[in-house]
C-alpha cells in the first residue's frame, strides 16, 4: 500500500493521526476507505485461498524489480 500525499503530509503535522491511520490499515480495519478495505480483502484472501500469499509475494518482488530496473536504465 503506498503512502498518499496527504498521509504524508500526516506524518509532518499529526504524527498520532497517521499512526491510527496505519493501526486502522494493519489491524482493526474499521474505516471504510479504500485503503484500509483493501487491506481488509488482502489478509481475508491470505487467510482463506492457499497459496495467495506467495502469489501476492511473487507479484510484488517481480514489480519492485521491473521498477528498479527500469529506474537503473535512465
């Protein structure tokens, strides 16, 4: 999940805010936003569809690398 501006922005001006934010994200998953219900179906998947972890796992490593690669290149 990637940082927002405006969460960033959090981070600067409301250091507590940001940190029930991320809590929200990683563990009760009361809100109902985007980030924090996506959260939500990620660890729901991960829990009940075996191999979805690895799945997730894989995809994410192969387009940190495809980033990385690609920022090398310029």
């Amino acid at each position: 999940m990637q940082t927002t501006s405006s969460e960033a922005e959090l981070i600067m001006n409301d250091s507590p805010e940001f940190v029930n934010l991320a809590l929200d994200c990683c563990d009760k998953q009361n809100s109902k936003i985007v980030k924090t219900q996506a959260c939500k179906l990620l660890e729901h998947m991960c829990d009940n569809v075996d191999g979805a972890a690895t799945c997730v796992t894989t995809f994410c490593c192969n387009a940190l690398n495809a980033a990385l690669q690609t920022a090398a290149g310029q």
